[in-house]
C-alpha cells in the first residue's frame, strides 16, 4: 500500500514539475502559433503572409504557380474533383488550369485560358483576367481589413457555364517541403515549396449553368524559385510524376518521382522523394521508397502514362494503391508553334494500410513523364557461322525507361514455319537456346519487351540463323 502511495506521490510530482517548467498555455500557444500573422515556420526562410503573395519583382524567380486540387461533395453524396492552377507570367502572358470532374459520368470538363495575372506582394491576391471571365484567389479579411491567417476564397470561371466559388479554412499549419522549404528540382533548378496539406472546403461549383453546393477537402501547393518544368518535350530537362495522397486517418503523403532525360530514377534527394503530416501535425520525410507502376494508358494524343500505381515504404510500413476514377483525365495546353500538348492530372481513390491498419482516401495523379514503346537490339552470333548446342542470345534496350522495369518472352522458328514458345517472363537481358535437339536448319528469334501489364510493348526479329548439329 505504502509503494502504491509513493508511486502516486512520484507521477503527481512530475506532473507538477512538467507543468513549470513547460506550461499547458505555452504549449497550446505553440500549437496555435501558425494561426497568427506573422507566421515563421522554424527552419525555413519562408514567413507568411509575405510569402504566400507573388515574388514577381525577384529576378530569381523564373517560374511561380500557386495550385489547388479539392474532392468535394454535395448533399446527395454525388462527388466532384476540381484542380486549379495559376502561374506566373511569361513574357507578359500567363496560364491558368481549371477542371473539374464528376463521379457520375466520368467526364472532365477542361478550361484552360491564357490571359493576364495581376498579383500582390505581401500576401495572396491575385486576379487572372482572361477573354471569358476574371478569376481571383485571395486571403479572406475580417471586416476591419485584418488578413484572416490562410483562409482562401477561390472564384474561377471556365467555359459553358462552368465555375466554382470555394472557400477554404486550414486544418493543419503549412508542410513546408523537404528540411528547409528550399527545394532541388531535379536539373531543372531549386524552388520554394510549402504545401497546405488539408483545409476544409465549402462553396458551389457549376456546371452547365447549374450551381451545386458542395464541401470537402483541399490541398494547395506554391512553389516559387530559379527552376522550369514544362510538358512540352523541347522544353524539358526533366519530367515527373507527383501524387497529393490524403487519408481517413487524417494522414497526408506528398509523392513524386523525377526522370532525368535519359528516363533514369535517381534515389536521391533532388529527385523526388517521399514527405508526410500526420494527424498530429508533424512531419517527415524520405528517399527510401518505391513507386511501383501497375498499369499503363494509352491516350489518342501521345506515349503512354502511367495509370495505376503501389507506394511502399519501410519505416512507416505505407503500402498503399492509387487508382485513378477514371483513365481519361488529359489536360489541354495552349496551342503554340511547337504543337498541341498535354499532360495527365486527375482525381484517384487510395487504399491500403499505414503500419498495418486499413486506410482508404483520395488523391490526386499529375503526370508529365510519358513511356515509349521500347525499342529493342538482339545480339546473336553472325549469321554466316554454323550454330550448334547452346547459343547465347543477349540483346538490349536503346530507350530504357526507369519506371517501366521490362519483362521478355523469346519465340523461335524454322525457316517459313509458324513462331514457337522459347521462354517467357524473364528479367534477364540474355538466354542460352539449347539447341541440341533442333532439325537442323535456318532459324529465326522473335523478342518480345513487355511491361507488367502488357499494355507497353516492342518487339523485333532476328535474320536467318544456320544451326548444324552433327548429331543431327
């Protein structure tokens, strides 16, 4: 009894201790301190609001977006995904992406304009004046004119009566990306980078001139800084893929992959990576992940994307399945002297399980890096030789893709006679034929490169090769 009393007398102690030294009201106002303007993250060069405005007088600053993405629903459970995106003038003349999708009928409705953006510094204020309407994202106010910390209103109009009005309240402080905001871009440059990660979403969207009232969940990324990324092909020194995964568990994944041009994943920082805010707000990051491709598409306009995909990772045992709502969710570009282009963003379902708990969420897919078919070199011994036993067949890629790790089937046949099965589902860039108990006579190879789905493939053939066999 008397030990039951003095273990009460110990715990009751370091309480009182714990509450001295570090006061209940210090650590709510920490917790709350990212409510408040001014705002500085520790670690980072980043302070709000000054930088969540425009940076268009930094001559640094070559390329500036400020990107929204929201999964929404109204009060039937119907559901819709919007994505928006505003970037910085070039020469004078600046882009903006609108979309929005419904679960009902797996239709996108696509609105890109370019027009002219007006942007404050100081805070977020920027207006898009194109030839159909004029849009504005800004920081919500108090009726005194005080900026209300983060609190967005979104008013953007597109094509066919198409809109929405979106106010956005965060849940979580900003997630400032990788250990200081400042970011590698591949070799593409370095950009400031902050992200809010969830903000709860009320407003309307309208569609065919019909408005909805709908809620949600946003995710909105700014990125500012010395760098360029296009989808334009002429234009890339890189490409990526980049995912915003949110969960029921109230757990936020930020993912991306960056190719260099010779289509070659480098596990290092500056080429993607792996970041988190969990539930309670803090954060992490990794390089020590894999984003497997379970599945490729093909669109009318161009190669192919990936279109499903599998993120694992060790610490926090994350495994989770991204599978887009529906496939075809390309986005228009501007015509321009170069061609018509495109990329890939789009609304996705996630499950899976968190260290080893069940989750379910949503996503959202942009893609610029795109596959090719592959093309293949067989490598035989020369055709004039006379061939025997075992002959080694090796052959190799000449446009080898990182994210599209290749499988290969060998068929072979006598001279005019139909394909056989050599083997099939190998890894390996080489096979021993044995080719003891053949006929002899002349022979051909068919190599055939596939992905894990089938859905990418090349194939060739090799000339005429004489086998002797002097058993035979």
């Amino acid at each position: 009894m008397n030990l039951i009393k003095n273990k009460v007398k110990v715990i009751s102690l370091l309480i009182l201790l714990s509450a001295t030294i570090f006061p209940l009201s210090s650590i709510g106002k920490a917790l709350d301190e990212w409510k408040k303007y001014p705002y500085k993250p520790n670690g980072t060069k980043i302070v709000f609001p000054k930088d969540e405005g425009s940076h268009h007088t930094d001559p640094s600053v070559t390329m500036e977006w400020w990107y929204t993405n929201f999964t929404l629903n109204d009060s039937s459970g119907k559901s819709y995904s919007v994505m928006i995106c505003f970037f910085k003038p070039v020469i004078g003349i600046s882009l903006r992406l609108f979309n929005i999708s419904t679960s009902d009928n797996n239709k996108i409705y696509t609105a890109t304009k370019i027009g002219f953006l007006a942007s404050k510094e100081g805070s977020l204020d920027i207006t898009h004046t194109n030839a159909s309407s004029l849009d504005h994202f800004y920081v919500k106010k108090e009726k005194d004119g005080t900026l209300i910390p983060f609190n967005y209103v979104l008013d953007v109009h597109g094509k066919q009566n198409t809109s929405v009005h979106l106010e956005m309240e965060p849940i979580k402080p900003p997630f400032i990306v990788g250990e200081n905001g400042y970011v590698q871009v591949g070799q593409s440059g370095h950009s400031w980078y902050y992200s809010l990660t969830r903000m709860k979403t009320t407003g309307t969207i309208q569609i065919g001139g019909k408005k909805i009232k709908v809620e949600g969940i946003g995710w909105m990324d700014h990125q500012w800084g010395p760098f360029m990324v296009s989808p334009v092909p002429l234009m890339q020194k890189d490409s990526y893929e980049w995912f915003s995964v949110q969960l029921d568990n109230g757990e936020e994944y930020m993912v991306s992959n960056i190719f260099d041009k010779n289509n070659r994943l480098q596990k290092h920082k500056g080429f993607g990576g792996l970041g988190w805010m969990l539930s309670d707000s803090s954060t992490g990051s990794t390089v020590d992940f894999q984003l497997k491709r379970l599945a490729f598409w093909k669109p009318p306009t161009s190669d192919y994307y990936s279109i499903k995909w599998q993120i694992l990772e060790p610490v926090r045992k994350v495994n989770l399945i991204i599978t887009p709502d529906f496939k075809n969710q390309l986005i228009p570009l501007p015509n321009i002297p170069l061609g018509k282009f495109y990329f890939w963003e789009g609304s996705c379902a996630v499950e899976g399980t968190v260290a080893g708990k069940k989750v379910k969420g949503k996503a959202f897919a942009e893609l610029v890096h795109k596959f090719k078919k592959p093309q293949l070199q067989l490598k035989l011994p020369l055709t004039k030789e006379k061939l025997q036993g075992k002959i080694k067949i090796s052959w190799s890629v000449q446009n080898p893709d990182d994210g599209n790790p290749l499988k290969y089937r060998l068929f072979y046949r006598k001279k005019d006679k139909e394909f056989k099965l050599l083997t099939d589902n190998i890894d390996k860039d080489y096979y021993l034929w044995d080719t003891t108990n053949l006929k002899n006579g002349e022979y051909s190879i068919k190599l055939v490169a596939f992905s894990v789905d089938e859905v990418i493939y090349g194939m060739t053939s090799s000339k005429l090769i004489l086998i002797q066999n002097e058993n035979l």
